[in-house]
C-alpha cells in the first residue's frame, strides 16, 4: 500500500471513528477512558494520548531516539500512565520520527534538543495548558532539562527517571547505537531524510557544547533552576549515575530517590511513592 494511499484511509477511519463515538476522544474526562489524538503544527504531526483529569503531568517516555507511548507500558520500570491517571491529567505522546510511533516532522539538524521541546510545548498549547507538572525516564531527562530552560514558568516540578547523559567510558555510545539503529529505520521510511542529515542531527545532539553533561543544557542551566526536580538515578550504561547525582548536587531545588530504586524489583513501588509524594507537594492548590 503507498503511503499516499494509507495516509487517507488512515485519516477516514479516524474521522469515522470520531463520528460514531465522540466520546471516546472527551479530553480530561476523568472516566479511565483512552483518548488517542493528533497535533498537527505545519509539517509536524505528533501522536499524543490525554487521560484522567486533575492538574496536568506530561509523561515523556524513554527509549530514546525510539521513544513512543507503548515504551511506557512494555518497557518502563513502572507504568506511569496507570500510576498518576486517577489523579492528574495524564499527556504523553510519541517522539518526533520515532520509527515506531506515529508522530513526524522534519529532522532539525541544527536545533535538535529545541524541535522536541517545541513540540513538547506546542502539545500543551494545543490542550490550552499553561502550567503543568513533567516526569520523564530515560531520554525524557534531557528533554526536561531543557523545558525548564526554556520555560521555566510553566513547568511546576519535575521527576527525571534513570536520566541519560554522558558517560567518559562510552563517549559515542549515544551516536554509535542510533546510527545502527535508529538511522537506518527512519531513512527506510522517509526517503527525504539521507543518512548524511542523521549523521549531522545526532553529532549536534549528542556532541554539542553540552556533550560531556546531560547533553541538552549546560552546567549553569541546571545550577540556576528554579524548578522542584526529583532525580531517580540510574546506573547503566546510557544512564550513568555520575551524571545524576551532579544534576542533584547543581539544582537548588532538587531532591534524590533512593538507590538502588530498580532492583530488586521490591524496591520499585517505594520509588513510586516517593514520586507520587513529591508531586503532591508541589502541586498547586486550584488545579
């Protein structure tokens, strides 16, 4: 099927199914239900669910270059839709050309951190959400990072889960894996993105000016946040627990979970906890 051909019927059947159950996309219902939408923004299309109701959490998924709404459920330490939906709003959403998601845009070579953020506030715009809690795992460190740079005033706290970042032993880690990975799965499918423009987007977003740290912001963005931020670190191989515990030691506001908060796996409700314990108190009164 050419994908002319599918993006039609795709976009039928979605009109369809709005037509004969417009209940089933009600935003901020509070009933458990599911709502599966588009944001569309020139040539970006991001793929993004909206579930529960109370103040709003954006749940960044990790998996990287890879990350999609479906990491959350099969991959995540813990299910953070199913943990906060009973008491906040609950967005998350598909990276930007993840191949296995179904969100696109074009790939911004020369500002790679800043296009996600872009759409990471251009989702909350869309929901007309002004202010709004974050946790992210994994890549969603970085991604979190630099939503507090460039907007402070709307991200009230923040959870950064397993966070990426630099490691010394593995300096190409990052850049070696997507371009055997990530690369050429996204290039089989876009013909307008060349392994060239991959090879130039992932060197200025894994080696730019803030490579050797968590990649997206500086030492000084992190060291002036204002932002209450909880780090549950990570000790793996793309998630050194080095590169953690500096963001602790750098933000005024920050606080540390317990470690090892993975395993044994007993350990992970009380890392939930602690998280679900650190929103409610920074959440604000009215939501």
């Amino acid at each position: 099927m050419d994908s002319k051909r599918r993006t039609v019927l795709t976009t039928g059947a979605a009109a369809v199914a709005m037509a004969a159950a417009p209940g089933a996309f009600a935003q901020g219902s509070g009933k458990g239900e599911t709502a599966m939408r588009f944001y569309e923004k020139g040539n970006v299309r991001i793929h993004y669910e909206d579930v529960g109701s109370g103040f709003p959490l954006l749940v960044i998924p990790g998996g990287g270059q890879n990350s999609t709404i479906s990491w959350i459920a099969k991959n995540a330490p813990f299910n953070a839709i199913e943990e906060f939906r009973k008491e906040y709003r609950v967005i998350t959403a598909d990276l930007r050309n993840a191949p296995s998601g179904q969100s696109s845009g074009p790939l911004e070579t020369d500002r790679p951190w800043d296009s996600y953020t872009d759409d990471h506030l251009g989702l909350m715009d869309h929901l007309g959400i002004k202010r709004f809690m974050v946790l992210g795992f994994c890549i969603g460190g970085p991604f979190i990072w630099n939503l507090v740079k460039r907007a402070p005033d709307r991200i009230v706290a923040a959870v950064v889960s397993q966070p990426v970042g630099f490691r010394k032993e593995t300096p190409n880690l990052a850049y070696d894996g997507y371009m055997k990975g990530w690369a050429p799965e996204l290039t089989k499918q876009r013909p307008d993105i060349t392994m060239d423009m991959v090879d130039r987007f992932l060197k200025r977003m894994y080696g730019g000016s803030s490579a050797d740290f968590v990649h997206s912001v500086s030492r000084d963005v992190v060291r002036s946040c204002q932002t209450p931020v909880l780090v549950m670190p990570d000790d793996s191989p793309p998630h050194p627990y080095v590169i953690a515990m500096e963001c602790v030691m750098l933000a005024p506001k920050s606080e540390v979970s317990l470690f090892p908060w993975k395993e044994p796996t007993d350990r992970i409700p009380v890392a939930v906890r602690q998280a679900r314990s650190f929103l409610r108190a920074h959440r604000p009164v009215a939501a």
